[in-house]
C-alpha cells in the first residue's frame, strides 16, 4: 500500500507527529523538533506534500485536513504502543 510505505519511511510519521499542534513550524523548525537533516526533511515535505497531508503557508508547514485525519485514525495505534511499552518494561522489570 502507498500509504504504508510513505509512512515508512524514516522521519516521516516523527514529521507529522510534530506537526499536530496545528501551529505552523517553519523548516528550520521542524527541523529542530524532527532531530533530523535538512536534506532529508526536504525530501519527505516534499513526499507529504504531495500526498496531500502537509502543506506550506506563508508561516511555515502544516497539516492539511488528511493529515490531521490520518493522526486522528493512528491515535489506537499510538494508544497501543504505549500499553505495550508499559508491559514490556514490567516484564523487564
């Protein structure tokens, strides 16, 4: 799937992840909060760009109405990631 593999690919979802305040960042940043390169942040902003789930104001990057509905459908997702940490940590424990 498409999706899947744009998502998979490294720093894309810490991208939209930090652009879920609906505050514009500007690339500099973006790239701060992201912890990663501009060559790389340039190149996945262009990729979410063109799937349609960030775009560019003049302030800076956001979420287009996809991308915070895409956040939306992966909040279970990230609600089971944490239980699971929890209970591995215990098991680790």
């Amino acid at each position: 799937m498409a999706a899947l593999d744009l998502l998979g690919r490294r720093s894309s979802l810490r991208i939209l992840w930090e652009l879920r305040a609906g505050t514009a960042l500007t690339f500099r940043a973006l790239q701060d909060a992201a912890m990663t390169n501009p060559s790389l942040l340039n190149t996945r902003l262009k990729e979410l760009r063109e799937a349609g789930l960030v775009q560019h104001l003049g302030e800076g990057y956001q979420l287009t109405a996809a991308g915070s509905e895409l956040l939306d459908a992966l909040q279970p997702l990230s609600a089971w990631a944490l239980r699971w940490a929890a209970v591995r940590t215990k098991g680790q424990a």
